[in-house]
C-alpha cells in the first residue's frame, strides 16, 4: 500500500533502525521510544489491524518473534510490554498491524 509507512519501511523507502526481518516479519527500533526497549513488529504484508486476519499462524509468528527479541534485548528477568493497538478506540494511529513491545523500567497500569 502506497501510502502506508509500515509498508514502506518494509520495502526499504524509508529506513528504519531493523533490529529483525525474515521473508514475512519486520522488528525495528521505535522512532519515538516510551521506554528503554521499544520496538515493533510488522508483518511484511500490509494487514490493517488484527480484526482484518484470522492467519492465526502469522500472528503466531508475530508473536514469538516478539517474544524472542524481548528476550535478546535483556527483558526476559523483569518483564516487557506487548501491545496490540486496533482501530481508533484501541488508539492505533498506524493502520497496519503491529506489536509495540516496551521493556527495561517499570511500565504503569493504566498506560495512561
């Protein structure tokens, strides 16, 4: 999709911090960071949120990438975020999927 940042990111027009990439997921770096670790995963293909696929093994996948990375990036001892935003009332400002994961300081609940 053309105008989706997400997808650009993913076809190397804009470059990003990549921290991860296969043929189907991208992790890179956020360029806004609410915490010490702060990065997203993205499917390759353009997916607008999570109520839009019912490919339980691509977010199966999203997920244990996520997971993985967490843990490379020194949250497996205290803990990390993982956030889904969908749709407006869930605030997602992007419309394509991705996972926030925050990690490396205490995080608040409600976020905010």
């Amino acid at each position: 999709m053309e105008d989706c940042i997400f997808c650009n990111i993913a076809h190397g027009e804009i470059p990003a911090q990549k921290i991860y990439e296969d043929d189907e997921l991208l992790a890179f770096h956020d360029v806004a960071p609410q915490a010490p670790v702060h990065f997203l995963v993205i499917p390759k293909q353009h997916i607008r949120n999570i109520m839009e696929t019912d490919d339980s093994r691509l977010l199966g996948n999203l997920l244990d990438q996520a997971q993985k990375l967490a843990v490379a990036l020194g949250c497996a001892e205290n803990g990390a975020r993982f956030v889904i935003n969908c749709k407006s009332d869930g605030g997602q400002t992007v419309d394509h999927l991705h996972i926030h994961v925050l990690g490396g300081r205490p995080l608040a609940w409600p976020p905010g």
